[in-house]
C-alpha cells in the first residue's frame, strides 16, 4: 500500500492500493457513511431534448458516501450515493478500487486503523534476494524499490575445485551476514543455492531460519528480475504477518489457560479496560463492526488494539472462540 497523502486534520486519506490483500484491509475500514473520493468509470445518457438518444463510457470524478463494501477477486466495489462529480450527477453509484489505482477515503479514522494502513504500508519490510549459480552471485535489496547491490564472482569451467567453491559459498555468506534484512531469499538454476543453504543450516542456523530457497533459470540481475515475477516476495511479507499474529494468538490462549492474565468475551473484556487492567486489546477483522466502542474504550484507557485477521488458522481460532479479548497488566 502506498500512502501518498494523509491529512488527519480533516480525516482524509489518498492512497494506492497495490495488491489484493490492500483491498482486503481497506473492505474492513469503510463503513457506512465513509466519504470516498477518485476517477471512476460511468454511463453518461446523451439527450436530445428529453429524449435520451444513446449512452456512453464515460472517466469522470466522483465523491461518494458510501453505504456497503464488497471485496470479491482482484477488486473492492464500494456501492452509495454520489456526493460531488465533475458531471454533476448526484446517484446511486458502484465504485470500484482496484490495485494500481489511487482513492481517497474521507472518515473519523480510528487509532488502530491508521496503525494497520501504516502496518500494510511497510507491507515490504527489507528482503535481500541473492540470484546465484557457481560463476555469479548477484544480490539485490527490496524494500519499497529494488536496490541493485554488489556481485560476487567465483572460479568458472571445470577448473573450479573444492576449495575454490569453498571461498566463493564463504564471500557469498560473508556478503549476507553483512546485511540488514526482514528475510533472505536464495535462488538461481542449479545446485549452488541448495549448497549454501546447507552451509548456512550448520553454521548460520538463525540466518538459516530467516532464508528461504527459490528455483530461477538465471544468477545476477535476470535471476533477481524472475524471483520478483514469480510472487515468493508477497508470499513471504504474507507469512510473516500471519506467523506474527498467531504467535499473539497463541500467546493469548496460553496466557488464559496458566497467568490469568487475560480477559475474554464483551463483558470480562469491558470490565478490564475500565479497571485499567487492559494492556492490548484484541478483536477479530469479522468483529470490528460490534465491538468498536470497545475499541474506542480501550483507546480512551491508553490501551493498543490489535486487529486478528480471520483467514489464518489461528485468526479462525480466535474468531471462533468469540473475537474478543485482552492482554492485562496484573490479573484481575
């Protein structure tokens, strides 16, 4: 998600939605009465007279309040009354934010909300991507652009031995030790990169945890340009928010069933945040709409919210259980 203008004082939001999971975050935030505001595409009726004569397509701006939202396949359709359009058309309208497209939302935005666009912001945390084969080590640095970094060169043709391999797969490794990184991708076409990762796994297990290995037809630069085509970058950021919130998760239930520091269900949970017991409260995304005074109440008590995303596993089972609860301070 890019944010490309925030202006809190009046509650407006412009943004690009850059994949589908934005569009899925931004469904949980518009709620009826939620101002949104962009170019969209509309039938225009041509008349002559009073008689209409045909209809045409036309890009016009448009400012819509909006009465539902519906995330289905690669886009999110808001449906609701047109507010303001550069055609002065004032109707019943269904507006589509896609991918790639920039939108403005205009509401009373929530603490917890801001904090999840600014958590689908850095959706890119720092991935290192080395594309290697037993000649070339090309590494490159993604975050929210690519940085074209160093390249490693070993011993070519059949004169490289064992211990020419040895110091190239040891400068490759000393390379990537030296970098700061959220996660690490090795690829390239042939054996190279199973052989560093087995090096990594004795020698460098915590590296080894945070690396991951992908088949690419290429070393250096092309290699780099296929892992991104090829979608194991989103699928990493991905994981990593799911393994993130099912280690809250879990950390919940533990803290239920042996501290006794925590509180679940509307009514134990209100009563925590009242008492000033309530250090994070947790809601599931499918529940948002019935607990949002409880939210509100935890924000009033300096209490964080933390939203469950409810299709993952542990978010199902957090759903399930009720969608509600607290981490608390001491045991009440």
């Amino acid at each position: 998600m890019k944010i490309t203008q925030k202006d809190m004082k009046h509650g407006i939001v412009t943004l690009i939605p850059e994949n589908q999971d934005d569009l899925w975050v931004l469904e949980k935030m518009i709620a009826p009465g939620t101002l949104i505001s962009g170019h969209t595409v509309r039938s225009i009726k041509i008349l002559q007279g009073d008689r209409e004569v045909r209809s045409e397509k036309r890009r016009i701006f448009v400012r819509l309040r909006a009465e539902k939202a519906d995330f289905s396949g690669d886009q999110l359709r808001v449906g609701g009354m047109i507010v303001e359009s550069s055609e002065g058309d004032r109707s019943h309208h269904a507006f589509e934010i896609e991918v790639n497209r920039p939108v403005s939302i205009e509401k009373e935005w929530k603490n917890y909300e801001i904090e999840r666009l600014e958590r689908a912001k850095s959706r890119h945390p720092p991935i290192l991507i080395a594309a290697v084969d037993d000649a070339e080590a090309g590494f490159a640095l993604l975050t929210e652009r690519l940085e074209m970094l160093a390249t490693i060169h070993g011993s070519t043709g059949k004169s490289m031995g064992e211990h020419d391999s040895s110091a190239y797969y040891a400068e490759i490794i000393s390379y990537i030790k030296g970098k700061q990184f959220h996660a690490c991708i090795l690829a390239g076409p042939g054996f190279a990169k199973e052989n560093l990762m087995n090096i990594l796994k004795s020698k460098e297990p915590e590296l080894a945890r945070k690396t991951f290995v992908d088949s690419v037809s290429y070393a250096g630069e092309a290699g780099i340009q296929e892992v991104l085509r090829r979608g194991i970058v989103e699928k990493i950021v991905r994981d990593s928010a799911v393994a993130e919130q099912t280690k809250l998760v879990e950390e919940f239930f533990a803290a239920i069933s042996k501290s006794g520091k925590a509180a679940y269900g509307p009514a134990k949970t209100k009563e925590s945040i009242e008492a000033g017991a309530a250090e994070t409260l947790l809601v599931s995304d499918e529940k948002t709409q019935d607990y949002e005074d409880l939210m509100k109440l935890a924000e009033k008590y300096g209490g964080k919210v933390k939203i469950i995303d409810s299709h993952h596993e542990a978010g199902k089972r957090f759903l399930n259980f009720g969608g509600v609860g607290a981490f608390l301070r001491y045991g009440i």
